[in-house]
C-alpha cells in the first residue's frame, strides 16, 4: 500500500493525461466486475482510495502540476496532425500496413523536416505511434487491426461469461 501511494508522485508528475484516464477507467471496470460478483465493498475501498490520492494530490505541490497541465495542452496538436496524417496513410496499405511506423516528413507547423530554431517541435513526428490501435492499423492495416480487436472481443465476452475471472484465464 506504501508503494501505491508513493506511485502518486511520478504518476501526477509524469503529466500523462492518459495514464490518468486509464487508471480511472481501470478502477472502474475492478470495482464493476468485482460488484458483479458480489463483493460490494470494494466500492468503498475504491472511493477511499481516489479520496486519499485525491487529497494527496490537492495539499501538496502536485496540484500546481494537474492544473498546470490541464491548463496548456502543449501536444494535443501535434498528436492531432500526427494521426490525421497516419489515417490518410493507411489508404495507401489499407489491408498489410506498412510494418512498422514511420517519420512524417514535415509537420503541422511546417513542410520542414527536424527542428529548427524558430519551431523547435517541428518536423519528424512519427506516424502510427499515437495508441496501441493506431500502430495496429498503420502497421498491420485492416487485416491486423481485426485481428488484435477480434482477439479482444473473443476475450472479453469469454470473460464476461464465466462468473470467476480465474477460469476465463486458465482456459486461454
């Protein structure tokens, strides 16, 4: 329990509105599949958690950090051109990919490939490295992109079938 709350530290300061997200959402399908089973309590735990890590992040500096970050979303564009490039580059491998990811040439703030000194951010962002599914699709195309979420599927609705997690998982 030590090391969950000390993990607040880096997980705040790492600024990744993602990780934060995800660990919500987390917390939510635990506390949904375990009240499914019948353990209500771990509402209680869940919430006295959150609380906890939310008043820990509210009385010490790591609120300057949140509001920091929530205040300048610094790479939403950059992520935002990266991913309209990589789906318009998926119509030219649409069913294999292309293999891997691969540099854009230039960027949303110019045609200039690498940074220079006037647009530092410039140039050389890398298309299909903006989420698990968008490298699936930019390096598998369409026929990898079935294949990972037909995977998914298959799991999760084995899952969601079998009343202890533990059996769906020893049948894989």
């Amino acid at each position: 329990m030590a090391l969950l709350v000390i993990a607040v530290i880096p997980t705040v300061e790492s600024m990744n509105r993602g990780v934060w997200f995800n660990l919500a959402l987390g917390a939510a399908i635990v506390a949904l599949r375990m009240t499914l089973i019948g353990k209500v309590w771990i509402l209680g735990v869940l919430g006295l958690a959150g609380a906890i890590g939310l008043g820990l992040v509210l009385v010490t500096p790591l609120s300057t950090t949140v509001m920091a970050r929530l205040d300048n979303p610094h790479s939403d564009d950059g992520r935002g051109f990266a991913t309209s490039t990589a789906m318009e580059a998926i119509g030219e491998s649409p069913i294999l990919g292309f293999g891997s990811t691969r540099k854009a040439i230039g960027s949303g703030d110019s045609i200039a490939v690498g940074p220079t000194h006037d647009c530092p951010r410039c140039g050389g962002r890398t298309l299909g490295g903006n989420g698990q599914l968008w490298q699936v699709l930019f390096a598998h195309g369409l026929a990898g992109a079935v294949t990972y979420i037909g995977f998914f599927v298959l799991f999760c609705g084995d899952f969601a079938a079998t009343t202890r997690p533990s059996e769906s998982l020893v049948r894989l």
